[in-house]
C-alpha cells in the first residue's frame, strides 16, 4: 500500500470525524441542555428519538439515513432540487458518523448539565444576567468537562463507525473509505495482512492520541473549575 | 418602597400574602415551611404568583391579570442566600463584579471600591470560591449582591449555614450596609434575634400567611408574641458599650444608657468602649416586687411595667429599664406580682443568661 494511499485513509477518517462531532455538538448541547432542565409533555418520544441511534443496528441507522436522503425521500427529494445528493458521498459518511455520535454527546452533556447546581442560575439571574448570558457565563463553563468527555467519546465513536456509513455512504475509495472501511476491504483480499495490521496500528495510534488529548483537556479544565460544582 | 397582594399555589401548599413595608428593613419571621423563602422568591421573580400584584417603588414587577411580568435578571434586587452560591470557576473579583458590569453605568449607585472598603475584601479579590471559610464567602456574596445597585436587598436566612461566632461576624457587616447605604432590606430568618439586630419592624409568618405585622417594640405583634412567649423565641437585643471587665468575678460591665443600671455579661473578650450587641431571652427574666438584698443573680435591673398582654394562660410584660425590654411569664406568676401598667419591678437575670451578638467595628 502506498504512502499516498494511507495518508488518504487516514485524512477521511480524521476529516468525517471532526466533521461529525462539529455538527453534533451544537443540537446535541441543545437537546442535552432541554432534556436536562425543562418537562415538557412528549419529553420521553424526544428522548426515545435522541437515544435510538445508540440502541439500533448501525446498518438499521445507515438504511433510514439512506431512505430519508435518497432521490425519492422525504429530505433527498427538496434537495434533489438543488441538485444536491447526499448518499455515497464524503458528506454522507459525515452524517452517518454524526447521527450515531449524536446520542453519546447528548448523554454526556445531559449528566454534566444536571450535575450543575440550579441555585447558581438561578443567582445569576438575580444578578441581572439574561437566561442565554447565565447560559453562556455559568451553565455551559461548570458543565464543560462533561462536554469535553462527550466530544472524546463521540470522536472515537465516529473514527470507528462502520455499519451506517457503508449503508448510507458506500465504501468508495478516496471519498469515504475510512480506517475501518479499508481494515474490511483488505481483509477480503489475499495476502493482505500486513497492510491489515498496519491499519490496526494505526487505528490504535489515533485512539490512544485523541484519548491522551482529552485527558490533559479534562485536568486542565477541572483546575480551572477549582474542582467544585456546588456554591459552597 | 414594597408593596403585595399576591397569592401563590404549589400542591398543597397555598401562600397569600397583602403587605406594605416603607423604607428600612424588614425582618420575616416563622418556623422553617411557612413560606418564608416561597414569599422572597417571588419578589425576586424566581417564582410566579397565580395572582396578585408585587410592586417595588413605582415599578410593578408582577400582576398576571394586566400581563405583565418582568423577569428576575431585569428586577434589579439583589439577593443573598443561605449559600453563598458563589460562580466556582470564577475569581473572587469576577464574582464581585458579575452583576456590576450588567447594571448601565449611569445607573450604578455603589461603587466596587466602596463595597471591598466596607466589607474587607480586598485580601480575598484573588482567590477562588473554593477556599474560603463560610464566613469570607457569604461576605462576598454580599458585595457581589451590592455591587449591582439593587433597589432592594433580600436576604433569605443568610446566616442559617454558619455557626454562631461566624454568625456573630457577618451582622455587623450587614449593619454597616444597613446604615452605609440606607437601602431597603427584607431580612427573613428562623431566629427572632438576629431579625432585631437589624432592625424592629417584623412580619410573622405561619402556614403561608401573614399573621402579624408591626413594631417587635411597638406591640403591633403582641397579640402573636404573648401565646408563643414560652418558646424561646423571645429575646431582647440590645446595644451596650463595654466599661469594664470584673477578672475575679468573671463578668463583664456594660452600659446601656448614660442613666439606667449597668448590666453583667459572663466575661468575654472586647477592648474597653467597645460597642456590643447583646442578646437576652424573654424568659430568662424573673421579676421581683422589691430590690433582694442578697442574692447570686449579678443583675438586678429596676423598670416599670409599659404593657402586659395576656393570651392562652401566657403574658407578656414589656418594660422599661432605660432600654425597652420583653418579659415572658405564666399568668400565674403576673397574678401574684399583681402586675399593672405603670408598676415599678425589679429584673433578676443571670450574668451567663446576657449573651455576646456581636461588636461593631
């Protein structure tokens, strides 16, 4: 395999990762914040839609994006008027790896934002601080390490994400054919192992170093928060 | 300067409240779930009212039926709580100034400055929340509380958290606020003594309603107080100048006023001419008809009876004895000294049963 060829792969993987985690956080900071502090009635269909990427099949995922966005569905049809087809693209593996990340994101933010004390809101707020500036100022900062631990986890989530992206996105070299995309290809040939285990190497680098970044993030983060969430 | 009629449900909780206070402050007084801290949440719009209107100044902030509601952050009170709630990720300084930078320039009547002056708190601008006493952060809490120019300061149970020397520290700062800026204060504690520490006027609430309203020295709450004598709840606060301390006897000489009697404290530490608060419960005085030639009790203080209320086989005597004094009794005890308005009566009090609040600084 040549270096051109890897640093292809690799640069897919990164770039549909990145991607993916970008375009989940912010609904998934939104729906977490909602889950998290307002009942509402229709609260637990919201929930149920928020979570089931986490508990379907991937492929189950992959075929309902590919429904959903194909020339005759519901959202591949107003676009097919614009000329945009989404399935079997760059951009359609980043919507696979986002949809099924979206769901950890949710979960970690959703457990940071209620570990926040609403009593400091709500001192805010009597301190002449509009909802989105206590939003900003006070919900988001004491909750961010719950962020971050969110973002890591969906980062790795989506470096690995097979199922829904050969079914919404294909595997099509140079467009979409990530780390796992290509561990797969090359399995099915002969006499491939050695590229196989150099792409299980360097699946397990990248892992590692996206799990050491968010570590020395998270200390980071904690010294500056004086490690108390409460108002003492 | 505060005026309600309102009427808030919650389950089965039901509060309804019709009240004016004017300037100075206002002590809320009741048991621990009358309402106390539901009433303050609602003048500071952390809470709505099903109805009723809520007004301070000339600015109604709330009557649902003319639609209209203004949000807490654009109420302009300050409050403070039993925790300080304090922002961790923030410095004391950041803490300070949150409510400060949102409040327009030109609409800013305390200045930062002035607020870390009174309330000594330059030595901790740097630190972080997490390592202050509960003390140094409530006193924070409150600069940060003063520092957006509120029109009213709330306070609810702010020192409920501390232990009684903490408590006995953090008064005197909310005395000098008191005076220093002269705003309007509701001040509701579970502790009658602290409320009059800072100042008479006092409503008392039970079960979510008002049942009474007045002067604690006016008699406007006798009717309330009289059948509660007996609870301990009563207590006189005075203020006293310290003249001397007595080291063998181990007491300490406190002038009241330039003519009556001097009282004796149990000794404490407190430079001489130091200005004390001190606390002396309702029922830890007895009365005698004529000064006791000899007896252990150290204070023996002469005053004239003012006014007795009598209610469910409980009386309560108010006296003058150079400073106005409250005297809980059974009805029994008042037959026998054949108490009546205007009679001359001796206080007998234990120096032990005189108890430090605090000193000004």
């Amino acid at each position: 395999m040549s270096y051109e060829m890897v640093w292809q792969i690799l640069q897919i993987s990164l770039s549909v990762a990145i991607c993916a985690v970008l375009a989940a956080l912010v609904p998934a900071v939104a729906a977490a914040y909602v889950l998290a502090r307002f009942s509402f009635s229709g609260k637990s269909l919201v929930e149920a839609l928020c979570y089931a990427p986490l508990v379907l099949p991937p492929v189950v995922t992959g075929y309902l994006l590919l429904v959903l966005f194909s020339r005759k569905g519901w959202l591949g049809r107003w676009l097919a008027d614009f000329g945009i087809l989404v399935p079997f693209t760059w951009t359609a593996a980043v919507l696979a790896a986002a949809v099924i990340a979206f769901p950890l994101l949710v979960r970690s933010v959703r457990l940071a934002v209620e570990l926040v004390d609403p009593r400091l809101e709500e001192a805010a707020a009597g301190l002449g601080a509009s909802p989105w500036r206590v939003f900003f100022g006070i919900t988001l900062p004491l909750a961010s390490p719950g962020v971050l631990t969110g973002t890591m986890l969906a980062f790795a989530r989506c470096l690995g994400e097979f199922g829904a992206t050969i079914t919404f996105a294909g595997n099509i070299q140079g467009e979409t054919r990530s780390i796992p995309l290509a561990i797969y290809t090359y399995l099915q040939q002969p006499d491939a192992e050695a590229t196989v285990w150099f792409l299980v190497a360097l699946s397990l680098a990248v892992s590692l170093a996206a799990l050491w970044g968010s570590e020395v993030c998270n200390r980071r983060l904690r010294v500056r928060l004086g490690g108390a969430h409460v108002g003492a | 300067m505060l005026a309600l009629d309102l009427c808030f449900r919650r389950g089965d909780f039901e509060l309804v409240v019709n009240a004016q206070a004017e300037s100075g402050v206002v002590g809320v007084f009741g048991p621990s779930g009358c309402g106390k801290s539901t009433l303050l949440k609602l003048v500071a719009g952390l809470l709505k009212p099903q109805r009723g209107r809520i007004q301070v100044g000339d600015q109604v902030l709330c009557d649902p039926e003319a639609g209209i509601w203004v949000p807490p952050h654009r109420r302009r009170i300050g409050m403070i709580f039993q925790h300080a709630r304090l922002f961790p990720h923030l410095s004391v300084q950041q803490n300070l100034l949150y409510g400060h930078r949102l409040v327009p320039p030109d609409q800013r009547f305390i200045q930062p400055d002035e607020v870390i002056d009174l309330l000594e708190l330059k030595t901790l601008l740097g630190r972080q929340p997490g390592s202050l006493s509960g003390g140094e952060a409530q006193r924070v809490a409150l600069g940060r509380a003063l520092l957006c120019s509120p029109r009213l300061l709330l306070c609810d149970e702010p020192l409920s958290a501390l232990d009684d020397r903490r408590k006995n520290r953090i008064l005197p700062f909310l005395r000098r606020v008191r005076d220093h800026f002269r705003l309007p204060m509701v001040y509701v504690s579970h502790d009658l003594g602290e409320i009059l520490q800072l100042g008479s006027q006092v409503w008392i609430m039970e079960g979510g309603r008002l049942v009474a309203r007045g002067d604690y020295h006016g008699g406007g709450l006798d009717a309330w107080l009289a059948p509660n004598a007996g609870d301990h709840v009563l207590v006189n606060v005075v203020e006293a100048v310290v003249r001397a301390h007595q080291e063998a006897e181990g007491t300490t000489e406190l002038v009241l006023s330039p003519v009556g009697e001097p009282w004796f404290a149990a000794r404490f530490e407190a430079p001489l001419g130091a200005k004390v608060m001190v606390a002396l419960g309702a029922d830890e005085i007895a009365l005698v008809p004529e000064r006791v030639p000899v007896i252990s009790v150290q204070n023996q203080v002469q005053a004239v009876v003012t006014g007795l209320v009598r209610r469910e086989g409980r009386v309560l005597c108010r006296l003058d004895a150079g400073v106005p004094l409250v005297v809980a009794l059974t009805c029994r005890g008042a037959e026998q000294l054949a108490l009546s308005v205007g009679r001359k009566v001796f206080c007998l009090f234990k120096a032990r049963a005189v108890n430090l609040l605090g000193m000004q600084h």
